[in-house]
C-alpha cells in the first residue's frame, strides 16, 4: 500500500511540474517577438542565460548519488537532446516572425503527433484507442482556438513549414530526454542539453544575424525572462516530469501552451480573447483528460 500511495503521490507531482513547465513555456512567443535582437540571436541567448539558473541550482541542491557519464555514448546521448533542441528553437523563432504567432503556436504543437509515431516506431510502445481519441479531440480543441480550420491558411506558407519542422525537432527532443531519465537525473539532463544547444546556435546567430547584443536594459529584461522563466523553469519541470509520466502523454498535455500563450496575448499585448477561442480551450482541456484515462 505504501509503494502504491508513494507511486501516485510522484505522478501526482509529476503531472503539476508538467502542467507549469508547460505554462511557463507559454510565454516564450511572447518573449520572442518582443526581443531587440533577431530571432537566432534570441534562441542562443535563450538557452546561453538559462545555463545560469541551472549551474546555480546544482550547486546548491547537488544528488545524494549523482549518476554521471562514463563514455563517449553517454556524452553523446546527453548532447543529442541540445541538438534537438537547438532545431526546434532555430525554426521556431524564425516562424514566429514569419507567419502568424497563431500559425506557428499551432503548427508547431503537432510534436505530439511525432513523439506518438516515434515512440511507436523506435520503442514499440503501445498507443491505446482512447489515447489517440483524446489526442485528436485535442486538436480539435486547438483548430477551435485558432479560429477554425479557414484560418490555418492565413499564415506565410514557409512559416507553417518551419514550425512543422520545429514539432519534429521538438519531438526528437521529447523522446530522447524520455529515455535518458531512466538513467540521469534532472540537472545532468539539462545542463549538457542546454550547452549544447547554445554550442549549435552561437555559430548561427553569428553568421547569419546581426545586433547579437540587445541594446537597452528592456531588451535584456526579454532575454532573461526567457531563459530563466521559459526555459531553465519550463524545461527543467518538464525533465523532470519525464521520470514518471509516458513521453506520449506529456507531449500532449504540453497542448496546454496555445491555451495559455492566447490568453497571455490577451493580457498583455491586448489580443482579445472570443468566445470560439474559449470554446477551443475547453476542448483541448477535455482533451487532455481523455488522453489521461487512456
């Protein structure tokens, strides 16, 4: 009895650090089109400055009995997620300035779709029926919040390209901290996947933008409130909710950030919050609860 009530009590926190990582997440788009400098620049200056928080964090709270990479394969398997990381933040960022935030937002929240085919593919884990109805009530849920199926085509086509992009990115990142958690702990998992998805976005940012330095104090306000808010705590709570749920089901409920990016929109650049966007919150959130009992 013990171990069963121990076992529920971890996912029951799991499941909360899910659902607030994912919140704090929600306010990266916002970060982003506010951002002095361009959108690679703020990708690495996102991951770079949330390394801060997190080496902070480890010094203080260090494991009892930390787990730490022994081969070159274990180095590996710890940056392959930075890669991941990396390519889902470099496509993202520029969606959000090509097509619509709605689009991109959208568009780049089907990573479930591919943490779902992946998971199949690579580990042969098994999808019930009820999880793919709740998956798809999901979406369903999410075409609502964006206006209907008639306003998915208003956006830049190159844009919704590179946010499909960014979800398969997203995806592999997913998946990869999923099977590395069975071994490492939070931190180790963040620390080298945060370095070296900064390690891939310095050379870009440098080659390929100018102004890598904001010049006032509101631009690095924006930088930090997405590295330390959007990243190093959204990231961080999501690894570690990784330990205990499914990597389908926490892909899904991250489902969650349209539904809290709309109404931070709302709040504070004054986009209006309509009775069909509230509509298609209530059905992601339904969703959601599907897919849990599946």
């Amino acid at each position: 009895m013990t171990d069963t009530s121990t076992v529920a009590s971890r996912s029951r926190m799991a499941l909360a650090a899910l659902l607030f990582g994912s919140v704090c997440i929600s306010g990266s788009p916002i970060f982003v089109r506010l951002s002095e400098v361009g959108p690679m620049t703020t990708a690495f200056w996102r991951v770079a400055l949330a390394l801060l928080p997190l080496i902070v964090w480890t010094r203080m709270t260090p494991p009892a009995d930390p787990v730490r990479p022994q081969t070159f394969r274990d180095r590996f398997l710890l940056a392959l997620p930075g890669v991941f990381l990396a390519g889902d933040l470099a496509a993202w960022h520029v969606a959000l300035h090509v097509t619509s935030v709605a689009n991109a937002t959208l568009i780049a929240n089907m990573a479930p779709i591919f943490v779902t085919l992946g998971s199949w593919v690579l580990f042969r884990a098994h999808v019930s029926r009820l999880f793919l109805a709740g998956l798809g009530l999901a979406f369903i849920g999410i075409v609502t919040l964006k206006g209907g199926p008639m306003a998915l085509g208003n956006g830049d086509v190159g844009g919704d390209l590179l946010a499909i992009l960014a979800a398969i990115f997203y995806a592999g990142y997913i998946l990869t901290i999923g099977r590395l958690r069975s071994r490492f702990s939070t931190m180790t998992i963040m620390l080298w996947s945060t370095s070296s998805a900064a390690v891939c976005m310095l050379p870009i940012a440098l080659v390929f933008e100018q102004g890598f330095i904001p010049v006032t104090l509101f631009g690095w306000a924006i930088l930090l409130g997405l590295a330390f808010f959007s990243h190093a705590a959204g990231q961080g709570l999501i690894a570690y909710a990784l330990a205990f749920l499914p990597p389908a089901f926490s892909s899904l409920t991250l489902l969650l950030q349209p539904v809290v990016a709309a109404l931070l929109a709302w709040m504070v650049l004054s986009e209006p919050v309509g009775l069909l966007q509230a509509i298609g919150g209530i059905i992601v959130l339904a969703g959601i609860m599907v897919a849990r009992r599946g």
